[in-house]
C-alpha cells in the first residue's frame, strides 16, 4: 500500500478562514473592510459602532447603493464580487475591493449578519451565518443602505485572540484606520463610536478641512498645501513646517489612489526630501496623496492592500521629492506658531491663564523656579546670570521700530513670507552670547545666532555646490587615496564626478588616487573622508538626490562647525550683518537640524504675558 498521502479540496469553511488569516488581522482590519465596502458602495455617511474594541462587536452601517437578497447571499461567498469581472480589470482598479474575500473572511471569524436594501426600492433582506459557515437569507424591513454587524471576533481563533493587544490598542488602530479613511474620502461623513461613546465624528468636508479635522488645527496652521506633478503622478501634500515633527513615522499617511498604504521606498524619500532642515532621526508629519493612473500601480500585491507596487518607482519618488522640496521653499522662512507658544507657556509664571490674575504689581516675572524646572527660554530670560558666565548684555540702544512692509510678520503670522527677502529687523542686544534680541514692527524676535550662522553657511555652500562654482583651494601637499573596489572602478568610469564639488582627483593606477583640490569651506575636512562621502553619495544617489544623504549630513556637520559658535560675542555691526544674511537665506526658520533659529513673540503675545490682554 502507498504511503503517499491523498490530496483534498479544502471545505470552504476552512479556506475562508484561511483567507482571514491574511484579512483578518486583527478588529481594525474588519472595521478596514467593512468601511471600504462602503465606500465602495457610494456611501456618504458611515456610523461605526465598536464594542469591547471590537471582540464584541462590529457594526458598520451606510447610506450606499445597498443589494438585492440575492447578492446579499452571495456576497458571503469567496470570490463573489460585483467591482470585477474580468482579468484585464485587474490592471485598472478603482476601488477599494477587487477579491471578494472579506466578507466571507469576517464571517469565517465572526458571527456576521448583514441587513441590507437596494437603492432606489426593492425587498429588504438579512443575512446570518452560522457557525458551520453556512448562510440563512430572509427578508427584513427595507432601509437605507446597508448595516454589517460582526459580534464575537475571534471566538473560534484561539490564536488570533491571544495576539490581540490591550483594549487601548486596538481602539487606537480603529481610529487610525479610520483617520487614514476619513483622510482619503473628505466627503464622507463618519461617526465611530466605541461603546457608546462617540470617538470620531467628520462630517462631509472640503479636504483642507478634513485634513485640519484629522490631524488637528495646529498642523493645519503649520503645514503647506502644495500640489506638484511630475510625468504624470500628481501629488497632493499637506507637508508639516520642519520644526513640527515627531518621534516616528506614525504620522505620517501616504495614500495612492485614496488607498492608504505603507511604502519604505516613498517613506525614505520623504525624510531625504525634509533631511536638509529635519533633525536627522526625527521624522516629518504630513499626509501625502498620490494621484496616479491606476494602470501604472498594482494593487494587487497585499491581501489586505495595504502596500502596492508602482511599474515606475523612481517617477513616483521624483514626484513627491520634488512636492516636498517645492514645499520647503515656501515653508524655509516660515517658523512654527507652537514654537512661540511653547515659548510663551514656559515663560508663564503659573500655569493658570494669566487672564485670571488682573494686573499684578511686579513688573518682572520672578524667576523663583527651582532651576531648570521650566521650560528652557523662560529659564534663559529671566534667570538672574550665574557666575560661570559673566554673560554680559549689550548696551540695550533706542532703535526705531522697523518700518512697515519689510518687517517680517507685519500680518501677524509666523510667516515670513515666500521668495522675497524679510527683515529680521533691528538688533536690540545679544543676550549670553548666545541670543539675537530684535525689534520688529509688530513685536520682537529672539534669535539663536549660532544655529542661523550654521544655516546661512549650509545654504550658502548648497549654492555653490549647485552651480558647480565651489570655491576650491589647492592642497599644499596632494593626498593619496585608495576607495574601495567598487568606488575605484565607478570612479574610473567617472572620472569628473567630483569636480563640481570642488574636489580635484587624478587616478594614478586602477586602485589608487590622488586628491590635490578640496572645497575651500571644507578646508578643515581630511580629503580621503571628504572624497569617499561625495563619491559614495554620488554613486549610490540619482539625478534628483544628487548629493544623498551622507554627503547632505556631513555638510551639514561641517557647515555647523565652523559657524558663529554659541558664547561668541557680536557687536553691534556683526549683528547687524548676520541680521542681512538671514533675510537673504532660503530655510532661515530652521537650522540643518531642524531645531528652530528664531522665535517671535508679538505685541499681543507680550501684553497677553503680562496679563494686558486675556
Ligand atoms: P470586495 O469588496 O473585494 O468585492 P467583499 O467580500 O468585501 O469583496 O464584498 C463582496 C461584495 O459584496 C462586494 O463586491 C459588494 O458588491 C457587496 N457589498 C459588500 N458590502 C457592501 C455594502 N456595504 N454595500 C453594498 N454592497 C456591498
Ligand atoms: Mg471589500
């Protein structure tokens, strides 16, 4: 007798849970797909109930096209859709379903019922199945659209339920799911409900507002709206200011087509495009849509499509490059709000808004807080000089204010306008060696001279590097190098890359080579160090990224090295003319990393301070 075994055809039952495995992650992936389905259906109000996170109950109930009893029952079947119908649609999706696998997934996990009613009249009808998967139609009361309700999740998937995490963290991957929703359909209106309590509630909106609803009104106050395409891809970001940024890339949403996913490929391109004005491991915040034609991105690479593949990549990545870098052109001269009302909080005596204590008598805040107990700049201002640094304060001079027009933030905003130059208006004093205190028509700024200088020089040597114009200085004694294999043999076969970097290279054999000329502005740089970060960022990096991430760190590094050092004392004309140099240098709000280099406090911010105004 053979010992071979036999082969069976799986019982439906067994392979739509097989599929939910893949489908059926966890709650959030159920609430996922039933709003999809939604979606899908012309919906335009969606209400979400969720119980116990989700192990009780599931129930998602739209104003859509609704169905006919018969496809009610036969929607619960795998591969039963109505958004497909041949292969070759396969190339063109342009919903949010295509495999016709969730329904019959849920209800292989859970005990689902669907009620349900066809636009435009016809029978009602309901739809339970039973635990051996088997479903029961009968008919029901007519209604709008149609309501999915999924209780017990997981009840027969021992496995599954001991993945789950805390209550709170499945809540939390709900609403995310239905943020990303909510992001990419602002018409919709959605309400989630989580035991009752009303968590979510979006109604139908333009997407400027949608944006500000989901991801609050201080981002939209500090973000950009910038639409750029490229070959084709058009990209819609809402790009967070540099100095607003987070811990991880949790908030950042990238959605194609609508579609929200996941992709390291446009992540990564993200963070190179805000590298130059981010802190290196922080992480912008920004919602980024990708409008592409749905014949170049297949959607059919994730069971639960949350990844897809784009036919031409780089495009894509071009595209939102060029979005973000187009973006912080506009954004560089603008300085975060909450930055100044961070500043303003940390500079408050109490906690209680100062409104409530009419006009107290003393006309200095007092600085009686335990040290460093405060918010840093509070510290910084009021805190009486301690003996280690004499810190002495410029004469404090009467300037007029600056005039009207120029001053940066005339309008009130942090916003210091886009191309045009603005005025950091007139230098007041240096504070500690390490602060700009200016006068500005409707207010003062407080400037960190070290971390502007770093910015100013960055920018300045960006430039040249741009216009291949770097200044170089010949080396008195030309050093030898010999890069690694791989770089040796790209550099022969490149032989001027590095030119236009100011760098002067001659091969002396197939290994080794001579470096006789470096950037002037990189002078203190040993050559071989300096040569094997441009060449490798050269060599690894593309047309739009030309520099690549190490050469941009390390400039920005060196950059930060040589500038006006914090404890540097200025005078007057110094200030002076660091004061023109800002006003002419794109991405002045932040330094290269991503900390902010200046702080505005208005009039109204400063008689708010003092308790003039509530
Ligand atoms: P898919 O969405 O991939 O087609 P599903 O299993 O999610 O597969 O749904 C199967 C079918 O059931 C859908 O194609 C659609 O025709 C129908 N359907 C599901 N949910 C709804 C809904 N809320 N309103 C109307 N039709 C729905
Ligand atoms: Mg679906």
């Amino acid at each position: 007798m053979s010992s071979a075994p036999t082969i069976e055809l799986l019982p439906p039952l067994v392979a739509n849970r097989i599929a939910a495995g893949e489908v059926v992650e966890r709650p959030a992936s159920v609430v996922k797909e039933l709003v999809e389905n939604s979606i899908d259906a012309g919906a335009t109000s969606v209400v979400i109930e969720v119980e116990a996170a989700g192990r009780r109950l599931i129930a998602v109930d739209d104003d859509g096209d609704g169905m006919h009893p018969i496809d009610a029952e036969r929607a619960l079947l795998r591969h039963a859709t109505s958004k497909i119908r041949r292969a070759e649609d396969l190339q063109q999706i342009a919903s949010h379903g295509f495999r016709g696998e969730a329904l019959p997934s849920i209800a292989s996990v859970g005990r689902l019922r669907l009620h349900t009613c066809p636009r435009g009249g016809g029978e009602g009808s309901e739809v339970r199945v039973d635990d051996q998967g088997n479903s029961h139609l009968r008919p029901a009361a007519a209604r709008r659209g149609t309501r999915v309700e999924v209780r017990d999740l997981f009840r027969n998937t021992p496995a599954r339920l001991r993945f789950l995490r805390s209550k709170r963290t499945e809540e939390a991957a709900i609403v995310e799911h239905v943020r990303a929703l909510a992001l990419a359909h602002p018409s919709l209106a959605i309400t989630l409900r989580l035991d009752g309590r009303t968590r979510i509630e979006y109604r139908s909106e333009e997407e400027d507002r949608r944006v500000a609803s989901v991801l609050g009104d201080d981002f939209a106050r500090n973000s950009h709206h910038q639409s750029h395409t490229h070959r084709g891809v058009r990209i819609d970001a809402w790009l967070g200011l540099p100095t607003l940024h987070h811990r991880d890339g949790s908030r950042i949403w990238l959605l194609v087509n609508g579609r929200a996913i996941r992709d390291r490929m446009l992540l990564a391109a993200l963070r190179a495009a805000y590298r130059d004005v981010l802190f290196h491991d922080r992480y912008p915040i920004a919602v980024i849509q990708i409008h592409i034609d749905p014949a170049l991105v297949d959607v059919n690479v994730h069971p639960a499509k949350r990844e897809v593949r784009f036919s031409d990549p780089a495009t894509v990545r071009a595209a939102l490059i060029g979005c973000v870098h187009a973006a912080l052109e506009r954004m560089g001269r603008r300085g975060s709000d909450t930055t100044a009302q961070a500043a303003l909080a940390a500079m408050r005596p109490s906690a209680a808004p100062v409104s409530e204590h009419p006009a107290p008598h003393h006309t200095t805040p007092r600085p009686q807080q335990r040290p460093g107990s405060s918010g840093g700049l509070g510290r910084l201002l009021f805190s009486p000089p301690s003996t280690a640094s004499p810190a002495p304060v410029d004469e404090v001079r009467e300037v007029p204010a600056a005039s009207p027009g120029n001053a940066p933030c005339a309008d009130g905003e942090a916003d210091l306008g886009g191309e045009e130059e603005c005025d950091f208006g007139l230098p007041l004093a240096q504070i500690h060696r390490r602060y700009l205190l200016t006068q500005v028509t409707d207010g003062i700024l407080l400037i960190d001279q070290h971390a502007a200088h770093e910015r100013i020089r960055y920018e300045r040597f960006k430039a040249q590097m741009r216009q291949a114009s770097v200044t170089s200085q010949q080396l008195l004694t030309p050093v030898r190098w010999q890069p690694q294999p791989e770089l040796a043999a790209w550099l022969h076969d490149h032989p001027d890359a590095l030119a236009p970097f100011g760098i002067g290279l001659r091969a002396v054999d197939d290994v080794c080579f001579v470096i006789d000329r470096i950037p002037s502005l990189l002078g203190h740089l040993p050559p071989e160090e300096l040569a094997e970060e441009v060449a490798s960022a050269l060599r690894l990096g593309n047309e739009e990224d030309r520099l690549g991430a190490a050469l941009e760190r390390l400039l920005a590094d060196r950059a930060c090295k040589r500038a006006i050092t914090s404890g540097q004392m200025l005078d007057h004309e110094a200030q002076r003319a660091l004061l023109q140099e800002m006003a002419r240098c794109p991405n002045i709000a932040q330094c290269n990393h991503g900390r902010p280099t200046w702080i505005k406090l208005t009039l109204d911010d400063l008689d708010r301070l003092f308790g003039r105004k509530g």
